[in-house]
C-alpha cells in the first residue's frame, strides 16, 4: 500500500474526525486482506497521513484497534437485519416475509462482505469484554435474531414464543454453517447463491414452528 501525502492536521475539537479516519483505514487494510495479522499500526497511521505514535492517542493498541472496527460492524449488521423485518413489515409482509428478509440481509452481508464476515466471526478472534452498563456488540447480532424469530412466533406460534432465543441460536448457527460451506465449494459461481436461498427456505421450514405451510 503506497504511502499518501502527510495529511492537513485537524483543527481543536476535530479529534473525533481523526478517530474515525483512522478506524476508516483499518477497515479498508482488514477489508483488503481478511487477515488481522496484516494489520499494523504503521500501516494504518501511513494510511491517514499521520506518525504512528497519533494512532496511539485514541486506540491502546492494534488489538483495541481491530476490535472497535469489528465492533461496529456487528452493530451494523444487527441494525440492517432488524431493519429488513421491520421495513417489510411496513410495506405489509406476512410474518413468513418478514423472517426471510431479514435472512436475506444476513446471507447479502455474509456474500458481500466474505472478508469482514470471516473475521467477525472467526475462532481466531475474541471480543473483548464490554462493561456491564454496555450491550455485548456480538451480542447485538444475536438479538436481532431472538427479535426476528420471536416476531415471527407471536404471529404464527404463540405457546412457542418462550423459545424464541434458542431458535434464535439454532438458526444463525445452522446458517452460518450453510454459508461457511457454500465457500468452500469448488468452481462456486455467482448464480449459486440460489443454493443458499433454497437451503434457507428448507432450514425455516424444519426448525420453526408453522413454517412447513410456506
């Protein structure tokens, strides 16, 4: 990665906006790589246009650095998929529908963004632990699942909503596992993606309850 001209310094009370060029370059160098390991410090400070030892004044390390970019990437996928739900709800979609959107959104965010996915949920990584007055980033994903499933048991399975949570789980697990295998298929195309649709459907159809009339 070529180094770029120094940057003009931000003026008082700008730090924020220097913050976030920084998370902003090291989203773009783990985006690039997919590997945590790539990244460095140095890289992302030649990035911005900035010493290393600037990165240091709003991020304790590498680590910390990482963790706050994946992070957010959690919440913004958390946000996406209740989102779906919710718009498809607006536009007057059956609960059925509402659940597939926010499936969809999952699997688009997964197809479209391998390597961030790849390093938010890896067995390499370890998000640190929040403070107790704070949600669990990761934890932010989860719940959009319990959300989504329990919205779509009140309409459909009533007496099935105290398992909302654990259906929850079992579905992102099962998923993730579809998308994990779809990768590794070899000579994948672009028009396999409809394998993962029907798996989906075929995944919704046999863990929820009232999904087999869909």
């Amino acid at each position: 990665m070529e180094a770029q001209a120094r940057r003009i310094p931000n003026a008082r009370g700008e730090g924020e906006r220097l913050r976030q060029e920084i998370l902003d370059a090291a989203t773009r160098i783990l985006e690039e790589t997919g590997r945590e390991d790539a990244l460095s410090v140095r890289a992302v400070a030649r990035e911005v246009g900035i010493s290393a030892p600037s990165v240091y004044l709003h991020f304790k390390n590498k680590t910390d650095l990482v963790t706050t970019v994946l992070d957010a990437a959690y919440r913004t996928l958390a946000a996406a998929m209740a989102e779906a739900g919710a718009a498809a709800a607006r536009d007057g979609a059956s609960p059925w529908e509402q659940l597939t959107a926010t499936v969809g959104v999952y699997r688009r965010f997964a197809v479209d963004k391998p390597r961030r996915y790849r390093l938010m949920f890896s067995l390499a990584y370890e998000p640190r632990h929040q403070p107790l007055t704070e949600p669990e980033p990761a934890g932010t994903v989860h719940q959009a699942w319990a959300a989504a499933v329990d919205t779509y048991l009140a309409a459909v399975s009533p007496d099935h909503r105290a398992d909302a949570e654990i259906l929850g789980v079992h579905l992102w697990a099962a998923l993730h596992g579809q998308l994990a295998l779809w990768r590794a298929i070899p000579n994948r195309h672009t028009g396999d993606e409809d394998i993962l649709i029907e798996l989906e459907e075929s995944l919704l159809r046999r863990l929820l309850p009232g999904a087999q009339a869909h």
